[in-house]
C-alpha cells in the first residue's frame, strides 16, 4: 500500500508531465470522449 507522502509524489509527477505534454493530453481526453459516446450508443 502507498503511503500519503509517495502518492503526493507521484500526483506531483503526473502533474508536471500532462502540463509538458498537451498534445498527449488532449488525445487522451478525445479518445475517452469517443469511448464514452460508443459505450452510450449501446
């Protein structure tokens, strides 16, 4: 189990990539907004 202090860590570091990768970031969010539509099509 993470303690308080690695899961910070690691938020910390999740953080500092997604603002220095955009373009990723904006794929991953389209790709799960077409994935949400096709799930609400069944």
């Amino acid at each position: 189990m993470l303690d308080v202090e690695d899961m910070r860590r690691r938020c910390e570091a999740h953080d500092q990539w997604m603002r220095e990768h955009p373009d990723s970031v904006a794929f991953s969010e389209a790709w799960a907004d077409r994935n949400l539509d096709e799930l609400t099509k069944r």
